[in-house]
C-alpha cells in the first residue's frame, strides 16, 4: 500500500512539474521570442517556420502532428512512460500557447524591451520550463529523441545532433525572414536555453569526482572523514609499474570543496595525485549526503 501511495504521488507531482513547464516554456514562446521575431528550435522551431508561411493559427497543432513520429520513435525504442509523459507535455504546450495568444495576451502582453533583455530574459525563462519537463521525465522536442537514436546507432552525442538541427532551423528562418539578425539572435537564446536546462535537470550544486593516489591513504582518509566530514570509498589496487599493491581514494564532493581537499592532501603526501571529473549527475535518495554514502 506504501508503495502504491508513493507512485501515485510521484505521478501527481511529475505531472505537475510537467504542466507548470509547459506553461512556462509556451509562456516565453509568446511573451518574449515569438512577437521579436525569435524562434525556438527543434520541432517547435519548424513549426513556427511553417506557420510563418501557411498561416499563424497552425503553429500549435503543427506542433502536435509534427511530434507523432517522434512519439511513435520514442514508443518503440525508449520507456512507454516517457511516450506517456512527453503526449502530455506537448499537449500542455500546445493548450497553454493557444490560451496566451488567443486570450491570454489580454493578461500578458508581449514584452517590447531591449535585445538582450528579450533574449536573457526570454531564454531563462523557457530553459526554465523545459528543463521542468525534462526532470519530470518528459520531452517537449522530437529532435532529442532523434539525437539518443543517432547516438545509439552512430556514437554522434545528443548534444551535438540537436545542435547541428537547430543551426539548420535558424538558418531556414534567415532565408524565410530575409533577415540574418533573427536567427543569430534565436541562436543566442538557444545557447542561454540549454544552460538553464542544465542547471535546473542536474541542479545547482556541481558535485565532482575526485580520485587520489597518494603513499599515506589511511593518514588522507582520516581527515576527510574525520575533519572534513567527507565519506569515501577505498579502492584496493596496483602500480602498473612497480607492482606495489595500493589504496586508491574516490569521493564525491562539491565544487567549493575542492580547493581545501587539495590543500590538506598535499599538505600531508606532497607526492600524491589527484584527479577531479566533471560529474554531469549524481542519484541519491538524499543529495545532502551523498559524500557520507560514497
């Protein structure tokens, strides 16, 4: 029964999360981009193109039927709670961005201001909403499920599929606005986009990995657990060159961590090695203490 409690919750709230994104993502799309002439990307991006050309009142259901091979894509090779999550994302979208413009902008009128505030702002706000419905579980955009295909089959990354479609959306609408200063200005936004995204799905904290080689592991690990509070895990192995049988460190710590960590382990073997990495995310039932579970 707990467990049964626990799912229906976690629906609740992933669709919740879904829903508020949606509304921020269309929110940005008709506020800030869409009335400066600033376009998002990916399938939202061509179907703004498309509308442009056949007709304003398509863009949303453009945006629907355009997202079905994409739906049917993410049904056959990823999770059909993803198919489930990313209908109601893109239905959310959809309803939300008709109600703003339609009706809406009686209540929100497009923002008329500088450039930069149109793109800074306009951008964080739809990284914002669409960084929502990605944690949520959800996509808002088929070319990303184009881009983990294209990854599994050719190696390419995500990142970089998604990337190189964007530049030949904004590039389309140089041609069809006959005019270079919107698409540059979407790309902009794009970039501002995706680090808010990044920021919201992974969080705040940059968590790194950090792996020490050092002569004196009992005397590091003694402080790291003892004075600095920080747990970690003991790796037994070897030197590939003198064969000596080791201790190897791991732990998992914040950005702001790491220049004591350096400090003290130096200070007690100035020999050892150190080596951070970029964690792009770490899975916990309680992010607040992960280093003490490492």
């Amino acid at each position: 029964m707990v467990q049964s409690s626990r799912s229906k919750r976690q629906i609740f709230v992933a669709v919740f999360s879904t829903c508020i994104g949606a509304f921020l993502a269309a929110f940005a799309l008709e506020v800030f981009l869409l009335p400066n002439h600033i376009i998002d990307g990916g399938i939202v991006g061509i179907s703004i193109l498309s509308s442009e050309l056949f007709g304003e009142q398509l863009l949303y259901p453009l945006v629907i039927i355009l997202n079905i091979p994409f739906v049917y894509l993410a049904y056959k090779n990823i999770a059909k709670t993803f198919v489930i999550q990313m209908m109601v994302a893109v239905l959310f979208f959809a309803f939300f961005g008709t109600w703003i413009s339609e009706s809406g902008l009686t209540f929100f009128s497009p923002y008329r201001g500088e450039l930069l505030e149109i793109v800074v702002i306009g951008g964080l706000v739809l990284g914002l909403g669409v960084g929502l419905i990605i944690r949520s579980g959800g996509c808002l955009d088929g070319t990303e499920i184009l881009g983990l295909l294209i990854n599994k089959r050719y190696g390419i990354t995500v990142g970089n599929v998604v990337l190189a479609a964007n530049v030949v959306i904004f590039a389309m609408a140089g041609l069809i606005f006959d005019d270079w200063h919107p698409p540059i200005q979407s790309l902009i936004t794009f970039f501002i986009v995706v680090k808010i995204m990044d920021m919201v799905i992974v969080g705040l904290d940059e968590m790194k990995a950090v792996t020490i080689i050092s002569q004196k592991p009992k005397e590091i690990s003694s402080v790291l657990l003892h004075e600095m509070g920080i747990g970690l895990t003991v790796i037994y192995g070897r030197g590939g060159y003198s064969g000596e049988d080791r201790e190897i460190l791991y732990l998992i710590a914040e950005r702001l961590q790491l220049s004591e960590i350096k400090t003290m382990v130096h200070n007690i073997d100035h020999e050892a090695v150190i080596a951070i990495e970029n964690l792009h995310e770490v899975a916990s039932s309680n992010m607040r203490r992960i280093s003490s579970k490492v």
